[in-house]
C-alpha cells in the first residue's frame, strides 16, 4: 500500500517510519510518501494559511498549496481522508476497509481547518480518532496510519492477525503472563501452566467477557446478541458470566 501524506509537520512522522511499520516499507509491503503542503505555496513567505472569511477564531489553510500537492501526486478519483475531529469516527471497520485500498492519501489539518472547497473538490472522507481535539491531524493520521497497515498481510506476525477470526473477536482481550510463575508474590493462574488447552481455551474466553462487560457493556451486549456458534462449554461460560 502507497501512503501520502500531507502535513506541515512532516518530521512528526519519523514516530511510524521507525519500528514495525519501518520493517514492512523495507519489506516492500508499505510506501511513505511525506509531503510539505509549505512547499506548495505560491507565497513569497511561503504562507500556507489565512483568516477566515465572515469572521471567527483562528486561521484556515489555503486551498492554494494543498491542492498544489496533491496535484503533484495525481490524487484526483483515489481515496483521499482528511482528519478531522468533525469527522466519522474511526472502527475496526473502517480500519479493515481502507486496509484493502492499493493507496491512501491523507490530509491533516491545523489551525481552524481547511479551506471547504479542497474537502468538496477532492472529495475527501472525514475521520475523527474520537471525541475530543487535538492541536492537528498529524497524530491523528499517525494512529490511522498504525492501525490499518498492522491489518495489511504480512505487516504482522500471523497469530496475531488469526486472532481477530475467532472466538473472541468482539471481545476485549483476556489477560497475559510471562515468566516468572511467581513474581513479588504474585502467581501467575494455575490454569495457564496446567497444559490444558480446553481448559485455557475457557479461561480466556472467561476472562475476555468479564472485561467486556466490565469496560465496554456496549460491545458485551453487541456480543451476546451476534456472536458466532458456541460449543456447550463455551456457552456455560457465557452463561457464568452473564449472572
Ligand atoms: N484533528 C484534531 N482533532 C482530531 C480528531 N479527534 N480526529 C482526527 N483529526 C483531528
């Protein structure tokens, strides 16, 4: 997958080029592709915003250097987001979806926002990361970015990736352990070291509902509602935790 990105801040980004997403652009499964909206503008101080027609707080950015930018990367008809916090706010949905997309250009915003007419003429999808705002979308898009190509085939290590086919999809993670068994005190549960799969199988699932319906009722009861075929152990555990 092809990743544009647009920002004035485009070193912010050094935070994704690092790490596991580094690995899959060397790997050849992911392509960075920073763009400086700065580099755009036709502006001697190379200004890339201004005030805001009919009044009103803050400053817009110039539709002048973006459109220049993406321009120069022939975005006109592909899949073109702008972050937002007015925006759709972002799922695992979504996040599959935009993982099957060959390329992704992304906008982030400062100040006030954008100029209207580079949304409406590059029919860019809004996203939000959630309900509260943040100072730009640099972040924002950092966090779309991690969370759709940790979705793209061989960006991950596979087990982690068959996880979100079974059982506990929908779920909330079950607790884990590592060495030691006995840390300051603190065992590690019999179960997990007692070499019984069906057994451990149960416990997870246990543990995944309790943590749901403790953290996230909303998705608890999505759950109970619409998950897939129990065997009769399962179904006990469900029952167990649904007293
Ligand atoms: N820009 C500022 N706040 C944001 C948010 N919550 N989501 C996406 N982009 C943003």
């Amino acid at each position: 997958m092809k990743i544009n990105v647009l920002t004035l801040f485009p070193e912010m980004f050094s935070a994704v080029t690092g790490s596991i997403l580094g690995k899959a652009a060397e790997k050849g499964l992911l392509e960075f592709n920073f763009i400086n909206i700065r580099d755009f503008s036709n502006d001697k101080h190379k200004k890339a915003d201004d005030y805001p027609f009919g009044g009103g707080p803050g400053m817009v950015m110039l539709a002048d250097p973006i459109f220049g930018a993406l321009n120069s990367i022939d975005a006109k008809g592909k899949k073109c987001i702008y972050m937002s916090p007015r925006g759709r706010v972002l799922n695992q949905d979504m996040i599959q979806s935009l993982s099957e997309e060959g390329e992704l250009t992304i906008l982030c915003g400062h100040y006030e926002g954008v100029d209207q007419r580079v949304l409406d003429y590059w029919e860019m999808e809004e996203i939000s990361i959630g309900d509260y705002v943040l100072t730009g979308g640099e972040l924002a898009a950092m966090v779309l970015i991690d969370s759709v190509a940790r979705m793209i085939p061989g960006v991950l290590a596979g087990e982690e990736s068959a996880m979100e086919e079974s059982i506990y999809s929908g779920l909330l993670e079950y607790p884990q352990y590592t060495k030691p068994r006995s840390y300051e005190g603190m065992d590690v549960p019999e179960v997990l070291v007692s070499g019984n799969h069906k057994l451990i199988r149960l416990w997870k699932l246990e543990q995944s509902l309790e943590l749901t319906k403790k953290n996230r009722p909303d998705l608890f009861d999505a759950f109970v509602k619409n998950h897939g075929d129990f065997t009769k152990d399962e179904q006990k555990v469900l029952e167990k935790v649904l007293k």
